[in-house]
C-alpha cells in the first residue's frame, strides 16, 4: 500500500459493493450491501446508483445484481495472460488421456483461480468455470501453490467438509511434504466423494506460477499410479510453450 494520499478510497469502496455479490447471494438488498461493505447505507446507495448508471448493476428498485458487464474488469487481465491460451490445448489432450476433467489455476490471496479447464463429466455440485475461485488450503493446486510460498502467509481455516484440514500445523506439514514430493493429492477436503491431484506450473526461472491438476469422483482411479505420470508430462508441456512465448 502506497501512502494515504495515493489510496483512493472511493475506489476501494466501490470494488468492494461489486465484490459483495457472490454466488450465495447474487441479489442483495441496500441494508445487505451496507452491511456486507461496512458501508452507512447512504454510502451505499451511492455506490450501488453509480454502478447501476455504469452498467455494472441491475435493479427491480428493492434489490441489486450484477450484470455481464463486470466480466469486463476481469477480461483485460485474462486476455493478456498468455497462460490459459497455453494450457488450453495440453489440458484437452491430458483428459483425452486420463478421461478426468482437468484445470489450471493460479494463486489470489488465499483462493485458487481457475484459469483454464477441460471437463468432462461433472462431478462436484458446485459449477466450476473459468474466474471461480475455492480456498487454496482445501485444494490440491492451492496446496502445491502455497507450499511453493515463502514465506507462507497465515491461513484462516475453517472445515467445508468433515475431511477438511482446519489445523495450522497439520496444513504446514502438509505443505512440507508437497514441497517435497512435487504434487499434491486431496481427498474430499473441499466436497464429499471429490478427490484431485496437483502438479506445479514453474516459469523460465523455476518459480512456480501456476498449479495443474485433475480431479475425479473418489475410489475411481489411483490417482498417483494412473494420473500422475500424464499430469507432469502436461505441466512440464506447459512450461515449454510458456518459455517460448515468454522468450525474446
């Protein structure tokens, strides 16, 4: 952060009446948006007619929503990553491969984004696209991306299933040992009967900039003997195309 002067927290406000919209609540009420932004409602009023003037927000005149404009504010950062253009084509060949859906996600504070993916059938209740975003502790690509942090920022931990891992010191070992052994395998953690495995995505310099992984229904596959080998061989795939694009 800047100095005080330099932070524009009109701004800052409005990010945040746009960020208090999720897929729990898409419509929210004047009262849900103070409250959700630590707003005066006044203030929030402001906020919500100005987005609404823009385009950005929708309103029956009791309650707000989003509109496909604010995918706008995310399509200039996804048009100019070259990651996912990359990762497209050796994600449809892996799961051609392993007949699993496959994904690529980067790190965003304590969330996995996902970047690029490849289904085939669905196997999780929640709708996964390109922008959704899970906590990184409870994933296998969050967990190879934070065990790739140094030094690793603290976590809030809270269970999203009875398998979830929700004590620091068992997610640091945790990340100990997928430092080690280079992927990550999680078994229900984020959703029941939902297990996946994670490969790193490292750049020209050897940093890890992305994770890879595939996800399956659980008791389907063991997933270390019959992915791993086909996981790499894709993530290693990746870097290759992301070091000659990246190349002078």
């Amino acid at each position: 952060m800047g100095p005080v002067s330099e932070h524009v927290r009109s701004l800052a406000r409005g990010l945040a009446v746009i960020r208090a919209f999720d897929a729990d609540a898409p419509a929210l009420t004047l009262s849900d948006v103070a409250r959700r932004t630590d707003l005066t409602r006044a203030a929030a009023r402001r906020f919500l007619i100005t987005l609404v003037e823009l385009g950005y927000v929708r309103t029956d005149g009791r309650l707000f929503s989003l509109t496909p404009r604010v995918l706008e504010l995310g399509f200039a950062y996804l048009s100019s990553l070259s990651l996912p253009e990359i990762a497209a084509p050796h994600l449809e060949a892996l799961v051609e491969r392993v007949h699993e859906s496959a994904s690529v996600s980067v790190l965003d504070g304590p969330d996995v984004v996902y970047v690029a993916r490849v289904p085939t059938s669905r196997i999780m209740t929640l709708a996964i696209t390109i922008g959704t975003r899970f906590p990184a502790y409870a994933t296998s690509m969050g967990r190879v991306l934070l065990a790739a942090q140094s030094p690793r920022e603290p976590i809030v931990l809270r269970p999203l299933t009875d398998r979830t891992v929700t004590d620091p010191a068992v997610l640091d070992r945790e990340l100990d040992a997928v430092a080690a052994a280079g992927f990550c395998v999680v078994d229900e953690e984020l959703e029941l009967g939902v297990r996946s495995i994670a490969v790193p995505v490292r750049d020209a310099a050897g940093t890890v900039v992305a994770a890879a992984n595939v996800g399956t229904r659980a008791g389907s596959a063991d997933l270390v003997r019959d992915v791993l080998l086909e996981l790499r061989a894709c993530a290693a795939a990746i870097e290759l195309d992301l070091r000659r694009t990246l190349s002078p």
